[in-house]
C-alpha cells in the first residue's frame, strides 16, 4: 500500500481535529470524549465504505452540497458554544448523544467523498477505511484533549473563540 492512504487519513482527520479542539474547550467529560472520538472513527470507517457503494448514484439523483450540510451543521453548533460561553458556568457539557451523532457525521462527509474515488487509489479499501477510522480517531481525541488544556487555561475565553472558529470554518466550507 502506497503512502498515499496514509497521508489521505491524515487530511480527512484535520476536519475532526480542528473541530474537536473547539469542541475540546466545552470541558466535555471523558466519557464524551472518548464517546466522539469511536463515533469519528466508526464514520470514517463507514462513510468511504458507503461512498464507494453508494456515493455516485446518490450524487446523481441527489445534486446536493455536501458543502451546504457542513456549513449548517458547524454554524448551529459554533453558536451554541458561543452562547454556552457566555454563561457563567465553569463546566460547560452541552452534548448529548444526537450532538456527538451530528458532529461525527459534520466532520465526516469528506470520507464520504474520499470513497468516490477510493477504488481508483486503491483496491484494498477496506485496509484504507481502516486506517481513515483509526487516524480520525487519534486525531479527535488529541484535539478535545489540547482544547480542554486550553480551556482550564483561558477559561471561557476559550470557548468562545471555540465556536467562533466553528463559525468561520462553516462559512469558509460554505465559501469555498
């Protein structure tokens, strides 16, 4: 297997990553993380695999943007944390299991279109989901990790440039 897949897992788990260090200064329990960083992972398993199945039918009946999903998803949830920051709790935990659902699907939907294209990388897509998964995962759990040491740092102020940051990816995915 080529270094190609590796560094593709590597690119598709920047979207998890940055969106959990955001998500990282909410001071979400372990429990939590650990919970978003398997639900990732599984996404990243199963979203090339469903790409690669399903991805060209459903883009040819469906002509939707993937783009205009992302951005809605990032925006709702960039302005949750903004507003939880202006609370004055010191322990912010606002997600529930749909939000950690939604948030593995938000940061997932590039996977989805890696396995568009994932047969004429490779024909071992099963080893490459693998690897997606199990980088998405790494990459997720290190990024709630530094968020959270930035938040017991900054404290709110964190937080709150936490979901500005979502705001402005979910612009930039829109704008882009």
């Amino acid at each position: 297997m080529s270094l190609l897949i590796p560094l593709i897992a590597i690119s598709l788990s920047m979207d998890a990553f940055s969106l959990s260090l955001a998500y990282g200064t909410l001071n979400i329990s372990k429990k939590n993380q650990l919970t978003l960083s398997l639900i990732v992972g599984i996404y990243h398993f199963f979203m090339p695999v469903l790409g690669m199945k399903l991805g060209l039918i459903i883009l040819k009946t469906l002509p939707i943007k993937p783009d205009f999903v992302i951005f809605f998803v990032l925006t709702f949830i960039g302005l949750q944390m903004f507003l939880e920051s202006l609370k004055d709790s010191h322990s912010i935990n606002i997600m529930n299991f749909i939000e950690l659902l939604i948030f593995g699907l938000a940061v997932s939907i590039d996977s989805f279109s890696v396995g568009i294209g994932l047969l004429a990388i490779t024909s071992k897509w099963l080893i490459s989901s693998i690897i997606f998964s199990v980088s998405a995962f790494l990459f997720t759990m290190l990024g709630l990790q530094l968020g959270k040491k930035l938040n017991d740092k900054f404290g709110s102020i964190s937080t709150m440039l936490g979901g500005i940051m979502l705001l402005i990816i979910g612009l930039f995915t829109l704008l882009h």
